[in-house]
C-alpha cells in the first residue's frame, strides 16, 4: 500500500515514510491510493488485538503482521485501558449501544491512537534507518497533551516534549499533565492563549538554522497530532469492533446495517469510520455531530465551508475547533487531488469554499449533520442519567441528542452506535452543573466525589488520584523563550 498527497505534490510514499513525515511538507495530508476491502466474516470471534493487527495490516504494509502484533499487544494491554474489550459497547436499550473510547490511560478517546502510535513512529525510524533520537513537539489545549504524553512515556528513542497555554487548559487537564512521569517528558506552561502556543511550536519546526542545530546533537524533530496517518489508522478498529459486539449481543444479525454518530471536532474519528464503512463494514449513515461551532453542519447543509465566523468556548471544548484538518482527506476520497488543491487554496486566501449542489447531495447519502447547543447538552446528561441511568461527558452529550434529533427528523430504526470520547469525570464541573442545575463554585477536584455520589458511576482510574500525585513539571515560560526550553530539556550547550 501506498500514500499519495491530497494535493498531488509529493511522490508515492510507503506508509513508515507518511508516518514518519507526518504531513506532506508542502501542504497536504497522506492519504492511501486505494482502500483496501475487508471480508467481514474474517473477522468475527477476533479479540481487539487480533482485530486491530488485521485492519491496520490491511494499511501498513510494509510492516510485517508480527512487528504489527506485537506493538498492538504493547499499545493495548490491560494495565493500560481498563477494560477487557479496550472499547466496550453498552447498550441503553435494544437498538443503540454507547462506544466508550475512554478506558485508556487518559480517560479520552485519543489514547486509542497515541497509544500506538509512538511504537509505529519507532519501527518506521527503524525501517527508514535513521539514527536520531526523535523529539516529540507538541502544543495542546488540554487532551492530546496528556494522551501524547502517557503514549510517548518512556519510549526508547524518543523525547515529548508538550507545550500547553498556562491559563487556558482545565484544572483536571494541567494536573494531569504536570504529573506526568517518565524519564523522557517535558511539560511546560507557556504565557499565552492556545493559538499562541500553536504558532510558537509551528515556527520552531518551520526553522531550518533551529533543526540543523538539533540535528548535529542528534535530535530530529517530529508531530503527534491528529493530521499524522498514523493517529487516524487505529481508530478504524473499533468500528469493527463495536459491529462484532452489536452482532455478539444480539442488536443485530451478521451482515445487518448499522449507522454511527461520532461527536466531531477535527473530522479524524469519523473519517475513520468512512474508512471503515468503504472497507466492507456494513455502515448505513454517518451522523456527523457538532457543538455551537457548527460550521461542518452548515458545510453539509449547503455545500460551502465558512471558517469565517465567531468562535464560541463551550462545554465540549475538543469539538471547538473551526477548521476541520482532517476534511480534506474525505474530500480528496471524493474529488481528487486537483479540486482539493482549488479548495483548500481557497479555505486559505478566501477563508472560505464551496462544492457542488450534485457533490452535496452525493456526500448526503452517506453522511447526516447536526448540532447541540449548550442548553441542549445540559439536558441531554441530565435525562440521560435520569431516564437512562447513564453518566455521560458533554462531547458524548452532543452526539446523543444530535442523534435523537435525527431520529425525530427521519424516524430512522437503523441499530446505531453513538461514541463515547471522554470519560465524565474529565469535565467535572460541566457534568455536575448539568446534573445539579446550579453553577458550583466549586472546582473539578471538590467536585468529583459528590458526582460520584449523585450518579453511582465508578471515577475512572487515572482521574481518581491525579488531586495527591506528586507536581513533576513547573516551568512557565514566555513564548520567545520556546527554542531555548527546547535544548534545556535537551541539555544542548
Ligand atoms: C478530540 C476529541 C473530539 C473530536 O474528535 P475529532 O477526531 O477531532 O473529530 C471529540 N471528543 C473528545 C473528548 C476529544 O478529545
């Protein structure tokens, strides 16, 4: 198998190279040329590592089915995600089951990619022959830095080091980092909003002088974020996944069609469900959630994307988020390279693009939007938990009632499976003032064990202690000090 880029601008890569580069230097996204078919009978029985080593072999192929085993069975084992089925479905009644994404170290969905994707990144080192030890940047507001983190701890030839807005992460989120342990960690506090922090980090990698200082240290910089192939492969895993288990539980017969509805910030998750869904897995709709920044839904509704418009701070604040990297990938599945080229030059001088009404209607077919504003969302935790007797975090919130909504709309039957991103105990105060219908002046950590009480739900492990873990990392800096915290930590001159 091999990767092309979005934009037509890079030659034919083997899939370690797309891993390793991350993105296509000159703009774009690795993308496979072709999507490889799955017989769907193979794979029934398949515990999630087993599973897991079939899907992402049918991609990775020039690693062998034996590296691939093993590094799955690493990145999945059960000290890690605490629960045997890493991604148990739970079904509230005898047609939707809720797919919890959050039983890794981090309590959110993207554990399942960053626990493997340090070990993908190593063996492609390996293959590509490289002898730098590789240095992990990265600018987070909150859940890739800690998900990145616990994936990249102690990592041979590797170093992570995570840069995160001092006053812009929740409390829950900075001490979750800060207490991150491993020889090879890094977290810094940077004066500054998250935009800040991202263009800081963004400059340091577009520095020539800054890498070939590093490089004759031994050090080559390289990115854990969502746009890397390698953090969008493991997720289609679990859709199959989930499909077994609907078929184990009896929700559906083999081969029946299911839809999904995936709470949707960057577009990775539920790009990886299309994956899915073009491999054989018999998907019928994919339902599309956003918050209040709902610019995908317009997107879909009227075929132009419109990044110009005001950015709302909500409860779900992973989906707030008003370019969705990883669109350009389904667009490319759909158009090809030359109109991508045309768009996203577009989304870039403009702002903004539009596609075609006979496009639009064709991407309808399989795909249905819609949006949860922050009344909504309350709401929707507060009856879920009542009625349904289930404590869910506000992302999942808004794929809940963004799938009701759609049922009311189409009195749709189909069997579904809603994604569950984040555990609740990670948005306490959200969850709480949901719940309790007041806003507490109380912080995430008093919080927690009244929330237990109220709902009966169990705190998820690696949130349960992160009040007492020791502080590990306390350096603030200010943004022009980034290059200098860089080789500190690196112990360069
Ligand atoms: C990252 C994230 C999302 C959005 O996922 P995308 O793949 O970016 O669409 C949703 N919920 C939570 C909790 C997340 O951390």
């Amino acid at each position: 198998m091999k990767y092309e880029s979005t934009r037509g601008n890079h030659e034919l890569v083997d899939s370690s190279e797309a891993i390793r580069q991350g993105m296509v230097p000159q703009g774009g996204l690795f993308v496979p040329v072709s999507i490889p078919k799955i017989d769907l009978a193979s794979l029934v029985g398949l515990d999630y590592c087993a599973l897991a080593t079939k899907v992402i072999g049918e991609f990775l192929t020039d690693f062998s089915k034996e590296e691939l085993a093993e590094v799955i069975g690493k990145a999945y084992q059960s000290s890690h995600f605490d629960n045997e089925k890493v991604v148990p479905l739970k079904m509230i009644n005898d047609k939707v089951g809720i797919l919890e994404l959050f039983h890794g170290p981090t309590a959110a969905f993207k554990d399942l990619a960053l626990q493997l994707l340090p070990h993908l990144l190593t063996l492609s080192i390996q293959k590509q022959q490289l002898k730098e030890e590789v240095v992990i940047l990265v600018a987070t507001s909150g859940d890739t830095g800690k998900a990145a983190l616990e994936g990249f701890k102690d990592v041979k030839g590797t170093r992570i080091i995570v840069f995160y807005p001092k006053d812009g992460v929740s409390l829950m989120q900075e001490r979750q980092m800060v207490t991150t342990a491993g020889s090879n960690t890094a977290v810094i506090g940077v004066e500054g909003n998250f935009d800040d922090c991202q263009n800081m980090v963004k400059d340091i990698f577009g520095d020539e002088d800054f890498s070939s200082q590093l490089s004759e240290s031994g050090f080559e910089l390289s990115s854990a974020n969502s746009i890397n192939w390698g953090r969008l492969v493991p997720q289609i895993v679990y859709y199959f996944h989930a499909y077994n288990q609907m078929v184990e539980n009896g929700s559906i017969a083999f081969k029946d069609e299911i839809n999904v509805t995936v709470p949707t910030g960057n577009f990775g998750n539920i790009l990886a469900a299309y994956y899915a869904k073009r491999m054989g897995l018999p998907i019928k709709t994919l339902i599309c959630a956003s918050n209040r920044n709902n610019v995908l839904t317009d997107f879909f509704k009227t075929g132009r994307y419109n990044r110009k418009r005001e950015f709302h701070k909500t409860s779900s604040p992973s989906m707030d988020i008003l370019i969705s990297s990883n669109l350009e990938r389904f667009l490319f599945h759909l158009l090809g390279d030359a109109e991508v080229v045309k768009l996203y030059d577009g989304l870039s001088e403009k702002g903004e693009f539009s596609i075609d009404d006979a496009v639009i209607s064709q991407i309808n077919k399989i795909i249905e939007s819609g949006y949860a504003d922050e009344d909504e969302v309350k709401d929707e935790i507060r009856t879920m938990l009542q009625r349904d007797n289930y404590l869910m975090d506000p992302h999942t919130a808004v794929a809940m009632r963004v799938y009701k909504k759609y049922c009311e709309k189409t009195g749709d039957t189909t069997p579904t499976v809603v994604d569950s991103t984040a555990s609740p105990y990670k948005f306490v105060k959200s969850v709480y003032d949901a719940i309790s219908g007041v806003n507490s002046d109380h912080d995430d950590f008093r919080l927690i064990g009244e929330l237990k009480e109220i709902s009966g739900v169990d705190i998820h492990p690696a949130l349960k202690s992160v009040a007492s873990l020791e502080i590990k990392h306390d350096s603030n800096i200010k943004i022009a000090e980034g290059r200098q915290m860089i080789k500190t930590v690196l112990q360069i001159d």
